[in-house]
C-alpha cells in the first residue's frame, strides 16, 4: 500500500498504523517522508495542466477515480494519484 498523509499528521498516522500492526513481522511499515516528494495539484482545471506536461492517458477510463499509477512528468518518474480534495473529479 502506498499512503499520503497531511503532513502536520505523519508522526501520529505513523504511530497509529505501528500500534495496530501484527507483530508476528508479516507486516512492515516503512517511512518515506525524507525520500518522497508530494505536489498536489487539484481544482477543475488539475487534469488539463497535467495533460500538458505528460504523455500519459488521464482519461476517466485510463486512470479512473481513486487509483494511481506511475507517469512520466516531463522525464522525471511520477506517482500520480486521482483523488479528490476539493469537491472536483479532476
């Protein structure tokens, strides 16, 4: 799995997860926060300005709601995720 969470929360989602984890080590947790970089890039308008930077098909059937997939921003690898923040499908 593959979790964003708001900053100002990270220490405390991590702690949660850590306390209701199995401890018998099937599980692991690893932290990512120094290594992984998040933009957010949301609105009505979010997946036209991503359509100019990448090749990738953003159409509802390509990348639908709630899933993610890696994409090619300009040369730089991405993790592109659709979810919603703001009340737009984007």
């Amino acid at each position: 799995f593959y979790l964003v969470s708001a900053g100002a929360g990270q220490r405390l989602d991590h702690d949660w997860i850590k306390k209701h984890m199995p401890d018998d080590g099937r599980v692991r947790l690893d932290n990512l926060t120094n290594s992984i970089g998040v933009l957010v890039l949301a609105g009505p308008k979010a997946r036209d300005i991503l359509a100019k930077i990448t090749r990738a098909d953003l159409s509802n059937a390509a990348f639908p709601w709630l899933s993610g997939q890696m994409i090619d921003v300009n040369l730089a690898p991405a993790m592109a995720i659709r979810v919603n923040f703001v009340g737009e499908l984007g």
